[in-house]
C-alpha cells in the first residue's frame, strides 16, 4: 500500500460540476496533479494528518467509498469534495494559464481564444478560493457538531504530525488569545489529546 495514491475526487468530477470554471478539453493530466496538490496541503491542513490519512487508507482500500459511516459519507459527499475541487482549480489557474517550456515560460494562447489579463486572472481565482473556504468551513462545522462522529479529527498519532486548522479562512490578522467554542461544543482538542496547550488558543 506504501505509495499508492487515492482521489477523492478526478478531472471528470470537476468538469462536470464546475463547467463555469474549466472547459471539457483541459488536459486531465494537468487537472490530476492540481487534484493531489489541493488533497495533500489543501484538505490535510484543514482536517489534519489523522484524518487525511483514514480517509486516504478507506478510498485505497475501497475506492467505492464501502470503508466509510454513513456520516463520512456525506461530509465526503457535500462539503469535502465540493471544497477540494474548487482548491484543485485554483492550484490548476497558474499552470493552465503560464506553462513552463524548454525555452522560457509562456502564455498560452488558443487559435479562437486570447489570454486574459492579469486583474481578471487575480479576480476569477479570488472567487474561486473563496468559494473553496465557504465550503471547507462547512467541513470544519460539521466535523464540531458531531465529534463522536469524527474522531480522527482529535486524534494525533506520532511528532511532527499536521494538526487541523482552527478556521478555513486565512485573514492574515492577529487575534488576542482565547479559546476556541463553536456553537455549545466546546473544542475537544486540548492537551489530554496530545495538543499543545497553545495551540487551540487562537
């Protein structure tokens, strides 16, 4: 099982959901390698290294999904999936626009179709990311309002382990310090969970 790897969701997923974004002849290659960028740093930073990994083991283990609860499911099913293709597509915006040649880097240019601009490039990837936090803030409510469920989520095996995000969206503002209470659970990830004390004070 060492190296082998699972999508959670594939190019034709994405262009049949996401037709807005992305035309049906773009290369499924390109979109595969944007599809494991978004899994590996997008969705294991969200819901951490535990979880990432149950899910990853299920889908090689049973790329139909049979491994999961029925609550998995539908986390999978609703928001996970949603998020990771709107992330896959912004991972894939620079590489689909600006390729890398042996000769230098260029943009490409279709025989019925021109390159857009800078600002529009910037405009359509900001909507996409902020479409892919909405939903990746779904996955975070979900998880808290059912953690019996979840368990995974507060789990942390081993050092140097990615813990999940405390928020889906990156602001770039200090807060003070203070702990972390969605709806009336109280964030179960404390230091009898083998988290650092500061890092649910956020």
């Amino acid at each position: 099982m060492a190296g082998m790897r699972a999508y959670i969701v594939d190019s034709s997923y994405i262009k049949t959901n996401y037709p807005q974004y992305i035309d049906e002849n773009v290369d499924d290659n390109l979109l595969n390698a944007s599809i494991m960028i978004a899994q590996d740093v997008k969705l294991q930073e969200l819901i951490g290294y535990t979880m990432y990994q149950f899910i990853m083991s299920n889908l090689i283990t049973d790329p139909t999904g049979g491994g999961f609860s029925n609550q998995y499911l539908y986390i999978l099913e609703n928001y996970i999936q949603q998020s990771l293709s709107l992330w896959s597509l912004y991972e894939a915006f620079p590489t689909i626009w600006v390729r890398i040649t042996n000769k230098s880097i260029v943009t490409k240019k279709g025989d019925d179709s021109e390159s857009v601009n800078l600002q529009t490039f910037s405009l359509l990837r900001g909507e996409i990311k902020n479409n892919a936090m909405f939903f990746a803030t779904r996955i975070i409510e979900y998880i808290t309002n059912y953690p019996g469920d979840f368990q995974e989520y507060y789990t942390t095996n081993g050092v140097n382990r990615i813990y999940p995000k405390m928020s889906a969206y990156s602001i770039g503002i200090y807060l003070k310090t203070k702990l972390a209470v969605r709806g009336n659970i109280q964030d179960q990830r404390g230091s009898g969970a083998g988290y650092p004390l500061n890092w649910f004070n956020n």
